[in-house]
C-alpha cells in the first residue's frame, strides 16, 4: 500500500493562514528598481540590462507560481528593453547625422564672388542665383538654404538673391 500525503489542513478555528504575494512583490521590485535607475540618471545601457534581468526574474516567478499577471508584466519589460534599444540606437543616428553640417555664413551684404567663396570653403554646393532689378550690382541681398539649426552641408543648395543695379556715381 503506497502513502499518499495528506491535503494540506485548514488552519485552527480563529487562526488565518497568511498567503505571501510573491507575484505582486516580485512586480513591484521590478518597477521600483527601474524608476530608482531612471531617476537616478543612469544611462540607456543600463536601463536595457535591469528592464531584461527584471523580464527574466519575472518570467521565472511566473512559471513557478503560474502567475498569468507576471507573465504579462515580463513581456512587458522585454518589449520595454526592445523599445529602448532601437530608440537608442535611432538616437545615436540621429546625432551622427547632425554633426555634419557647418555654420551657415552670414553673406548678406557681401559680393557675390565673396559668399561663394565663404560657403565652398566647407565643400562643393549647388547654388541657385536669382537675379533682382534692385539693390547693388553682384551683392548678396539674401541668402536660404540653410537647415533649422543654422547649419549646412556639403552638397546642400544654396539660394543667393542677387542685386542688378548699377550703383550711382
């Protein structure tokens, strides 16, 4: 005849048994632990490296304790982790990309052999001269082409409006 354990009993009248919410705490510790890393300023590796070690802990608490609300809160910290990769990494572009332009010269007033030179000491441009029937013969009465932080690059076009009067004697 094999033993079989007995069913757990139920506590004695007027005793509660106390349950531990493993699921719950072992949530809340992965959340703390973000924010804490968040708040205290560290970098995105590092908040990649806790939001994968909190999916990895979450996903074992939820196989041991078939916990559906871990399982859950796991694979939201993966995806998480997955988000903060590839914003960094189009972050990292994107500063790269920026550095690239050089200050846009400040040519209005000068002639126009002057303001080409100044912009092709950084590189070749393309130029688009517009030609107006006011202002000083070859001076550079304004200048476009430049992008939103001021800046432009090798191979940018540059619009140059250019005066056609003659000056007066």
């Amino acid at each position: 005849m094999s033993e079989q354990p007995e069913p757990p009993s139920a506590p004695p009248p007027g005793e509660r048994r106390v349950t531990v919410p493993w699921e719950g705490l072992a949530v809340s510790a992965a959340l703390c632990m973000l924010a804490a890393i968040g708040l205290a300023g560290s970098g995105g590796a590092t908040l990649i490296a806790a939001a994968i070690a909190a999916a990895v802990v979450l996903t074992a608490v939820a196989a041991l304790r078939r916990s559906a609300t871990a399982a859950v809160v796991a694979v939201t910290m993966a995806m998480t982790a997955l988000a903060l990769a590839a914003g960094l990494s189009l972050g990292d572009r994107v500063r790269a990309a920026e550095h690239r332009g050089v200050p846009f010269p400040a040519v209005v007033g000068l002639r126009l052999e002057r303001a080409r030179a100044l912009f092709d000491r950084h590189g070749p441009v393309h130029y688009v001269i517009k030609k107006v029937p006011y202002g000083a013969r070859d001076t550079v009465l304004r200048a476009t082409g430049y992008s939103t932080d001021g800046t432009y690059a090798p191979g940018s076009t540059i619009t140059l409006v250019v005066g056609t009067r003659v000056p007066r004697p």
